[in-house]
C-alpha cells in the first residue's frame, strides 16, 4: 500500500513573499474585511491587491495608504498603480 502525500499548493503560491499591503495590515492586527470597511473598497479588491492580481487605481490605493499608516509609495510602487 503506498502512502498518500500530501496535497501542495500550486507552484506559484508557493514560497510567495507577502505583498506590502498584506504585511502591513496584518502588523496592524487587521483582517482583509476591516481593512475593505476602513478604506471604503471591497473585500475582493483587498484580496485581489495583496495577491497581485490587480493594481490599484491611486485614489484606491491612498485611501489604503492613510488607513495602513504606510507612504503609497512603500505599499504600491508608481509602476503598479492604476490610473
């Protein structure tokens, strides 16, 4: 009988370094939901920020910036910012 192995994430999850936005929220003790709340967006564009999926238009992205505490700049790059 062989042994079952385990089920592993896929490759690109894998060893991923957290996201700014992510390690900053979580320092602050915050979940995605309350930092969606706090900054006026969804919970789906905070989850689609921190795994890269999107980025963020700048409005969207100071309001995150003024709420984590963070310049823009150390959270979002100027090259991945939205218009």
């Amino acid at each position: 009988m062989s042994a079952k192995l385990p089920i592993m994430s896929k490759p690109s999850q894998v060893n991923r370094t957290p996201s700014p936005c992510r390690i900053a929220r979580t320092a602050l003790g915050l979940t995605q939901a309350e930092l969606a709340e706090m900054s006026g967006v969804s919970l789906r564009t905070i989850g689609n920020l921190e795994r890269g999926k999107t980025r963020p238009r700048s409005v969207i992205a100071f309001r995150i910036s003024r709420e984590l505490g963070v310049p823009v700049g150390k959270l979002f790059p100027p090259e991945n910012l939205g218009k």
